[in-house]
C-alpha cells in the first residue's frame, strides 16, 4: 500500500510539475475536469443506470403531480409521500457508485489538500511551527536544528499545560528546507518549504498508520512509538476566487465539478 | 483569481474597504455641485412610475402570501358546493372506438365477455346511435360538444381546400411561425409554430371544470391542439407525427434500389459500407434554412451482430440491439437543425428480417412526450408527467399503423404486436387517470378497437371479400380476443369504481364488412357532371380535372361537392336555386344506387347538408353527404380523388371492415352501470347527460338531451 501511495504522489508531483506555468486556480479547474470526465466514466462504468434514470424520473413524475393535481389534496399527499420513497430508491442507486468513488475522492482529497490547500511561506516572513510531545519531561530536552536559510527570531514559547512547544521561525530564502526536532536523543525531520506558487505542504503531522499517510499524504506520518504527538507548521491558508468572492479549495472545486458533469454527462450519456 | 493571506485578517479588510466606500460615498453627497440642468416632468414620471412598479409588486407578493389560506379556503368550498347538486361524484366514461353492437351481443350470447354481461345486467345495454357521416373525428367532436357536425365543424378526416381542390386536415391547422430572421440561407424563427384548431364548440367537461369538478381527459379525438381548461387532457387522434403528417412510417431495405416518399410511407434502400447497412430516417421540415422541402435527418446504421437472429443498430451514437421480428423500446431520435438547436422524436425498429434481405421498418417518428415539439396535452407538463411515471409512449394520433399492413410492410402478427403495445400505454394512462380521479370526470378513448377491425373483419369470415378470411393468421379468433381483451380492461376498472360511481362504455359507431368500392368521381365522370381534360391523365386529387366544366366532386370518404362560383376556385355552378337544383338532381339519382354486378345496393341514401346540418359551420360542409349500403365505402382511388374507369371494384386490400355508410348501419355502443331510460339514444346525448349529472346548467346551444338515468 505505501509503495502505491508512492506512486500516487508521484503522478501528482509529475502532473503539477507539467502544468506548474499555469496559475493555480487554473490547475485548480484542470483538476476539476479531470475529476469530472473520471467521475462520469466511473459512474457509467458502476452504477444501474436504468433505474437511476427510473428512479429520477419518478421523482421528476411526482414532482408535477403535485403540481398538475393541486385541486386533489389525496392526490398531493399521495405524491409527497411518493416523493420520499422515490428519492429514498434515488439515493439506494446512488450509494453504490458514491462508495466505489469514495476510495479515489480520499486519495484525491489528501493530495490536493496538500497542495492547494495552504500557499509555502513567503521569504522573510515569520511562521509557526508549533510541536506536542507525549510526555512532559519532553518538554525540557526539546531542540531545533535549523538550516542555515531558516533563523529562530524569538525564544521557544513553552505550554506545560498541552505540552506544547512554538518557535517563532523566519525563512530568509526560497527553497524546501528540513527542520530537525531533537527530543531525548531522536531526530524528527520536517519539511519546510519557503517561496511562492504550489508546493507539496505538510500543514499537520500527527502520528498514525495509514490512515494519516492518506489523509495527509505531504509526509510520513510520526512514528508510533515516538515522543512527538504532532508537529505544525503555520503555512498561510490559499484562497480562491473570481472578483470579490472567494473560498478555500475545495469549495470551487466542487462547484467546477459539479458544473463538469452537469454540462459533460450528456456527452458521456451517463444519469446522474 | 487567487489570494494568499492569514486567515484571521479577512473580516479587517473587508470592514476596512466598506468603511472607505461608505466615507467616499458620504463626501460626495455633502460636497455635490448644484447641477445646472433642467430635469423634466419625465423624469419624475419615470421615478414615480419605477417606484409604483415596485410598490404594486411588492403589495401584489405580500397580498398573495397573506390570502394563501383563504384562497385555499375558497378552493375547498367551491369544490364541495361543484358536487352539491350533483347525482354523483364521480363519472368515467370509456370509449371503444368503433366496437360494435352486433357482435358484442353475439359474443355475450356466447358467454364471452362477462364484464359487459355484468354491466348489461345490473345497468343498460344500448345501441347509441352516431353522426351523419360515422366517422371517428365527426362522431367523437359530437360526443365531446353534444352539437351536430353544423356546430363542430368537422365532417371528415379531411377537408377540401375549397381554392385548390387538395385536401387539408379538417381539425387543425399548423404553420410556422409569424415570424423569422432571415440571415443568408439561414432562418431563425421569431416565435412559436401557429396552431389552430379548427374544431369549433366547447367540450362539456369545461364547462364541469369551470364549476370545480375535476376533469381528467385522455385520448379523445379531436383534442389537438388542446385548449385550455381547469383540468389535465392528453391529444388523441389528429396528433400529427414529428413530420406534421398523420403518420408516416419508413421502411429501410437492401432489396432493390427502392427510393419513394409517398403520403404514409417512404422506402429507402440501404447503402452498404464494409459489413454495416447505411440510411436515414425523413425527420420534419428543416425551418432553419430557406430551401423548401429540404427536411431533418437522423442517420443510422445496422450490421448484422453475432448472434443469429439479431443486428446492432447504431443511431446518435447509440448502439440498440435488435432481435429479429420484435419491436424495440421507443428510442428517441434527435433531429439538427442548422441553427444549433435539436428537435427530438421518439420511434420504434421493427427487424422484419435479415436474410436473404436486410428488412428494417421504422414506425412514424412520434412527437416526444417528455419533450413536444408541439403542445400536445393540457397542461404542456402533463405529457411530460405521463412520460415520467411511466416511460416514453406514442403520441401520434392514429398511431396503429394500419397503412404498413395494408401495403404489405408489417405482418399481421407484428401488427397486431404493435397495437397491442400502444394500448398497454393507453391502459397505464387511463388507470393513473382513474386513480387521480376519485372525485370528478375521467375520460379515456381507446383506439385499438377501430384499428383491429379495420384490418381483421375479414377473419369473421361472412362477408363477400375476396380477402375474406385469408391471412397468415386464419384462427378468427383477432376480433374476439380484442373484445375479450376490452372486457377484461372494463372489469379492472369496475374493480377501481364504486356503485355510486357512474361507468358509461361508449363506442362512436359500429363496423360493417368493406367488400366493394364505389368511385363516385368516376360516377359523376360518367354521367357528365365532372369532365376530364382532352388527353390528360386522371390522376390523384384531381390531377387531369377540367374545373371550368365540372359541376360536382366527390372528396374524402363520403361528401359530394358542388362546384359553386365564388366559393369553390374555379367553380362554374350558379349558387342558391341553380346549386339547390343540382344538390337535389345528384341526391335523387345517388339514393338506392344499384351494383349492377351484385344487383345490390351500394348507396342507401344520399343527405343533404342543408337539411341534415343546423349551425354556423353549415356551409363548410359536403353539399351532399352519402350514406354506402351495407358490403360498400368510397373506394380507394375515389379518396384519393381519381377519376379511373370503373364505378364498382372489388376491394383487395387487407383494409376489410369499415364504417363509412350509412349511419343507421353503424350504431355505436352504450353499456352503464346506471338503468338508462327512452328508446333512442345517441351520442350527442352523451355531453348533456353528463352535465345533468353533475348538476350542471346545459348550454341551449347543445342539440343532444339528457337521458333520464337512475342508479
């Protein structure tokens, strides 16, 4: 599983290193066709079509009724009634293929949250990278080890309370640098990436199996039997949008693909 | 497009840019210049006319929202003071086109059909007596208008354009739109296609509606294009097809090199390409461009599949398998125009056979019910709703292909198969129309039964055809089981109805056996009121006529014509005593017309329309309308309008059974659950009696009466 993983991450790097001229929320939009066209292949491909288009088609049916028999209330509560069923049988259809497509959205999600989700740290910027530890004693023995393109710019806060450590970082040049944590005589790596346009970022580092390698595929999970719980690093969130509204990611995406099928299952001959 | 930024100062901006708007927007008010202008009285119109615009809007959403209730309050009370003088709630009324007396009774002598005998026991059993001519669009517009064909306006299937001498359906009219934009060879149509109809009189369940009985009206001939009324109505006969005709079929084959677009048919050969059959199937008129008479087309293809027995065809990207000698699904085909848009259709593929010759007969392309081209039900969603619940069904008019038959393209059995497919749709319609219908009037016409007979009395075996009891299907058993068939569809709804609930069972006219044909052109031919240019080939609708010295015409199934001066285009007969003299002359010498070979009677009795006829639509028609004897119709070449040279001929075709004679031949049926009382029934009585039913005032203008019925 971690060698497909692997590979997964490697398509990823591989396509947003071709498409890396273009400005983000272009990939952005390239991602959602993909997805889309994808989706409706898959769609095609799992779920019964036949009934999915009976079972809209009651629904559409029971929809007019209302409408067309507005004089008869049995016949209006009848049709809510139907209605309810229909789009209970509607959604029985539906369940299949949204599981199937559950498995790839996961692995899709994870990677391009980790891509566009937050934007690298700007060079000569402050940031955060925040660290819990299992035990409080950890607290006092644990040390950065930064490069030379990254400077502490204040002195580690500590919070007994959470066991909790910040360090206040600034990064001086573009580039992807490693931060190493030392605790207790172990060595805990982290990638921080300093710059501008996309870039693989691990925001949360948790410990895990997994579960968290998919879900935050940015790096490896911490180790298990480790004394790190979580590392942070403060990247700033990405937005996106189209003259004064904007959102996160995942919001456009959404609205692309769902206009993606809208317009495309025609074309693909596919009930949605 | 995309911003990077910390999260928390979002909200700080945004009040921080609203603030410098707001300031801006202030300064500006305080330290605005005096305008050195004049401001007219318009001015203020056009503010105080947006503002009142507004105001009645907003007063006009506010008084709806607050008057939902009683509105609804009023809806409730006016629906229970509809019933409040009513007999009963709820009438159905299902009508069998064309089922006839006679051999309903025989067949409940015989004990076969015991829903009716049920009815016939406890209720009525009559003969209802039809229209002058009996003719399906006359008599189903008398039972819908309760007025006589003066009244309705319809006298046939067709009507004569009195101009031209070619023929015109008599219930609608369909043009493009008033408007187009003309760019190039292009056209963009500016607005709708126009649709009249020509069909005059009021059908009585609007005037039930209007009193808050709901109506529910399927199939009844003579609906097109349908009018607006409180209730739900689906078009029945006189729906064109996709192309505006009445149903044309095409008929694909590897046989020959065959290309013909005639009125009910076109044959086209397939083209071979590699291992797959090419061809098309004629869609309607392409309105996007200039050229006439270019039409829509929707290619397709067929190769034989793997299996024995079975071909794929590919159509619109689609790949249907069909298996030999059975029909598909209904598959809906898009027709492009040249303007980007698409006009969508619904056909079915009937595989007749693929060795030695590829055979493949495609049914008229059905106006979609999910989507119309044309408004064919009332409310336009009502269709759309039918569709919905339970799938794609046919629309067309006369949707039996009885021409396929006739001509030999479909078999009896695949037929048969076909009519029996559209009725299962009927029946779906007409029992979510009686579920819907607990309280109010639900109609349902079915057509199968005119349809059947046309193409199957000659399996009866007593009449003198010499097709009689011929056919691949020779058990004579098509007629019974389609009686039986129409029994058992009247016991289920009975099942559906309570006794207090009143069923009428009605049939428009009766059937008799269609044995020889009367040309009465080549009648008038002969006895010199019609004359034929020197040399000039007769030919159809009037190809070879010689107008400047013809004095009468035969057109459509039984109407004689004079030709008037001033009414008919080239008419040279002098109206009022001249044409009264003439109409009176022709009648004279049609009533009791002889066969000479038979020595039987071929017409009983000639009418004249202004002494049959009372209303204002009198003079659109026949002068003269003509009553066959029993064994006779028009012949085929006389509907068609040709002069040929025999009066008399034996009919060859499969077409055996007809009912366009003599009314007193072809009464229809009245069976109901309700004792009907009088002797003579008939069925312009029908629309009243059912307005008294329900407590109705009957408009003065309607000819039939009540019938006095008792539960």
């Amino acid at each position: 599983m971690t060698r497909l993983l692997g590979w997964i991450d490697k398509v990823f790097d591989v396509s947003f290193w071709l498409m890396h001229p273009l400005p983000p929320f272009v990939i952005l939009a390239v991602f959602s066709l993909l997805t889309s066209v994808a989706s409706l292949l898959m769609l095609r491909w799992v779920s019964n079509q036949k009934e999915l288009r009976r079972a809209k088609d009651l629904i559409g049916a029971r929809i007019l009724e209302v409408r067309l028999f507005s004089d008869q209330p049995r016949v209006v509560t009848q049709a809510y009634v139907s209605l309810i069923g229909d789009t209970v049988l509607y959604l029985r259809y539906a369940l299949t293929p949204l599981l199937v497509l559950a498995v790839p959205f996961l692995l899709l999600f994870g990677q391009l949250e980790t891509r566009f989700g937050h934007a690298p740290i700007e060079p000569a910027r402050d940031f955060l990278l925040s660290a819990t530890f299992r035990t409080p004693d950890s607290l006092a023995t644990a040390a950065l080890k930064l490069p030379p393109e990254i400077v502490e710019i204040a002195p580690p806060v500590h919070i007994p309370f959470t066991r909790e450590i910040d360090w206040e970082l600034l990064g001086q040049r573009p580039g992807i640098y490693n931060v190493a944590l030392l605790v207790q005589g172990n060595t805990v790596s982290n990638c921080v990436v300093i710059g501008n346009g996309l870039a693989q970022l691990a925001a949360e580092r948790t410990r895990g199996g997994l579960w968290q390698r998919i879900v935050n595929p940015g790096e490896c999970p911490l180790p298990p039997d480790g004394t790190v719980d979580h590392v942070g690093i403060q990247y700033p969130l990405r937005f996106y949008g189209i003259g004064s509204w904007e959102a996160g990611w995942l919001l456009p995406y959404v609205a692309m693909i769902l206009v993606g099928v809208l317009l495309l299952k025609k074309w693909f001959r596919v009930e949605v | 497009m995309t911003f990077v930024r910390n999260a928390g100062s979002d909200r700080g901006r945004v009040s921080e840019l609203l603030l410098r708007v707001l300031a801006a927007t202030a300064l500006a008010l305080v330290w605005a210049p005096v305008a050195h202008a004049y401001v007219g009285p318009g001015a203020g119109f056009a503010v105080l006319s947006s503002f009142l615009s507004l105001l009645v809007a907003s007063l006009q959403t506010i008084l709806a929202f607050l008057t939902w209730p009683v509105r609804q309050l009023f809806r409730f009370l006016r629906r229970r003071r509809a019933y409040s003088d009513a007999r009963t709630t709820r009438a159905v009324i299902i009508g069998l086109d064309g089922m006839d007396p006679t051999l309903t009774e025989r067949f409940l002598k015989q004990g076969k059909l015991p829903n009716l005998a049920r009815l016939r026991e406890r209720g009525t059993f009559r003969t209802l007596a039809t229209t002058l001519p009996p003719i399906s669009p006359v008599a189903w517009s008398s039972f819908l208008t309760g007025v006589n064909p003066g009244k309705h306006n319809i006298y046939d299937f067709l009507a004569v354009n009195r101009g031209t001498y070619f023929p015109e359906l008599s219930s609608a009219r369909i043009r493009g739109p008033k408007r187009v934009l003309k760019v190039g060879r292009h056209q963009i149509p500016l607005g709708r296609p126009r649709i009249s109809r020509l069909r005059k009189s009021t059908p009585f369940w609007h005037y039930l509606s209007r009193v808050g009985i709901s109506c529910s009206i399927i199939r009844v001939p003579i609906t097109f294009p349908p009018e607006k009324f409180p209730g739900v109505l689906l078009s029945g006969m006189c729906v064109p097809d996709l192309q505006g005709s009445q149903g044309t079929f095409s008929f694909h084959t590897t046989r020959g090199k065959a290309r013909l677009h005639g009125d009910n048919r076109v044959i086209l050969t397939f083209e071979k390409r590699g291992t797959s059959f090419h061809s098309y199937i004629p869609g309607p008129p392409d309105t996007s461009r200039n050229e006439s008479n270019r039409t829509l087309r929707a290619s397709f293809s067929v190769a034989p599949a793997g299996s024995k027995g079975h071909a794929t065809l590919e159509i619109d990207g689609r790949r249907i398998l069909l298996s030999e000698r059975k029909y598909s699904d209904w598959t809906e085909l898009k027709f492009r125009t040249g303007n980007y848009t698409s006009v969508k259709g619904i056909c079915r593929f009937y595989l007749k056979s693929i060795e030695p010759e590829l055979e493949l007969y495609v049914t008229p392309v059905n106006i979609h019910p999910a989507r119309p081209a044309l408004p064919i039900s009332h409310p336009l969603a009502y269709s759309v709703y039918l569709a919905k619940m339970n799938g794609p069904y046919a629309t067309l008019g006369l949707a039996e292909d009885t021409w396929a038959l006739n001509d030999g393209f479909l078999d009896e059995k695949a037929f048969l198969e076909q009519c029996y497919l559209i009725h299962q749709e009927r029946e779906q319609m007409f029992f979510d129309a009686l579920d819907k219908t607990r309280r109010g009037l639900c109609v349902c016409v079915f057509d199968i039964t005119d349809r059947v007979q046309h193409m199957f009395w000659r399996e009866l075996g007593d009449d003198r055809s010499p097709v009689s009891g011929q056919g691949a299907m020779t058990t004579g058993t098509v007629i019974e089981e389609l009686y039986q068939r129409m029994d058992n569809l009247i016991g289920r709804a009975m099942e559906n109805m309570t006794d207090k609930d009143l069923l009428l069972v009605v049939s428009d006219h009766g059937f008799r056996a269609f044995e020889r044909g009367v040309n009465l052109n080549t009648w008038l031919h002969q006895h010199g009121y019609l004359t034929l240019k020197e040399g000039a080939p007769a030919g159809d609708w009037f190809q070879g006529v010689d107008w400047g010295r013809t004095r009468a015409y035969f057109f459509g199934l039984n109407g004689v014509f004079l030709n008037v001066k001033g009414r008919e285009g080239m008419g040279i007969v002098e109206p009022g005593q001249e044409a009264a003299r003439l109409c009176a002359e022709l009648r004279e010498k049609l009533h009791g017309l002889t066969d000479p070979e038979t020595s039987r009677t071929a017409i009983l009795r000639a009418f004249e329309s202004t002494k049959s006829y009372i209303g204002p639509y009198r003079e659109n028609a026949p002068d003269l309308i003509v009553g066959f004897g029993d064994g006779y119709r028009a012949s085929w070449d006389s509907v068609q309008g040709k002069v040929t040279t025999a009066v008399f001929e034996i009919n060859q075709k499969i077409w055996s059974g007809d009912h366009c004679v003599d009314p007193s031949l072809v009464p229809g049926i009245l069976f109901s659950n309700w004792k009907i009382g009088g002797d003579r029934h008939a069925i312009t009585d029908i629309a009243p009696t059912l307005l008294h039913v329900f407590g109705t005032k009957i408009p003065p203008h309607m000819d039939g009466k009540p019938w006095d019925m008792q539960p």
